[in-house]
C-alpha cells in the first residue's frame, strides 16, 4: 500500500488526515477500517486510480492473501484503463504507475509466472534511480528471488550487490556510519 498523497500538493486537509488514517490501519492490519477510509477517499476523489489499487491490495491482505486472481484482474483493470503496458515503460513519465507494475510483478511471482515478473522487474530496474530506497530496495529483491527460482544466479549477485550499495547509502544517511 502506498502513502504518497501525503506529500501531493493541492490535496485537501481533509483528504491527507483520511489518507494518512487508512495508510495507519492498513499497517495496524486494520483492514475493514482501512477499508472504510479509503472508501470515503475515493467519494473526494473519485478519478484517482491509487486509491483503486490500495483498495485492491487491502481486500487482497483482509482475503489472507489469497485471491490472487482477484488482484491481478483489478491490476489488468487498472492498467486497461490507464492504456499502458509494460513493453511502453520508456520514461520518468512512467514513475508514477511503478507501483502498479511492481505489484504485478509480485502477482505474476505468486502465480509462478516467473517470466512475466522478471520482465516487469527489470523495466522498473531500468529507472531504479528516482524511487525511494525502500521501493527501489522491493524491486532488487523481488528480481533476486526471481533470478533465483529460475537459475540465473550471475544476475542475481549482480542484484545483491546493487543492494548492498542502497544498505550503505541508507545506513550513512541514518546514522553517518555505513554498516
């Protein structure tokens, strides 16, 4: 689930206290009441696609994660609606859907749709750079496990030590140690 609108400007008050409350009980494993509030989102902005697919990944999370189907219907719905595929990736315009893709990469991984996955991981690799650490740290695991399943362990150490540049540089920007 991402919580991205906190920081969008030209969002109502209102509109970041629900968000930031559905994101809170989303963590707390709340999920009926993130529910709620994501719903009471999407009545004050109805033409946001995010709060589509948070509502997908919190129904998918309340389901124990098992309608995996689903989930990847409403991800094809999503994406359908937006006209873009995969195979168009070829900009930062496309940063702002990553999470869409990364999270069919994962369904496509929890299907044993290993091909799909790596094909969707490594577009979103290909601009690693303006994610947040975290995401960026998502998208190199995902892509190790991936490499691994299907014995391709060159590019999976390849990957591992792209990771362990991101532990350093998020480890020097804590605690000005780089453990």
């Amino acid at each position: 689930m991402k919580h991205d609108s906190i920081s969008s400007p030209g969002v109502s008050d209102q509109a970041k206290e629900t968000a930031s409350n559905a994101f809170e009980a989303f963590k707390a494993g709340s999920y009926d009441e993130s529910l709620k509030h994501l719903g009471s989102l999407q009545e004050l902005n109805k033409e946001d696609y995010k709060i589509t697919l948070n509502k997908a990944i919190t129904e998918f999370y309340k389901s124990g994660q098992t309608t995996t189907s689903t989930l990847k219907q409403t991800l094809m719905t999503l994406k359908n609606q937006m006209h873009t595929a995969v195979d168009d990736i070829d900009g930062l315009d496309d940063v702002e859907n990553s999470i869409l893709y990364y999270n069919q990469a994962v369904i496509h991984y929890h299907m044993r749709q290993y091909s799909e996955a790596i094909s969707i991981g490594e577009k979103l690799y290909q601009f690693l750079e303006p994610f947040e650490e975290k995401f960026a740290q998502a998208i190199c695991f995902l892509l190790v496990d991936l490499y691994l399943l299907t014995f391709q362990p060159e590019k999976a150490l390849h990957l591992l030590a792209v990771l362990e540049k991101l532990t350093v540089k998020d480890g020097n920007s804590k605690n000005g140690k780089g453990e």
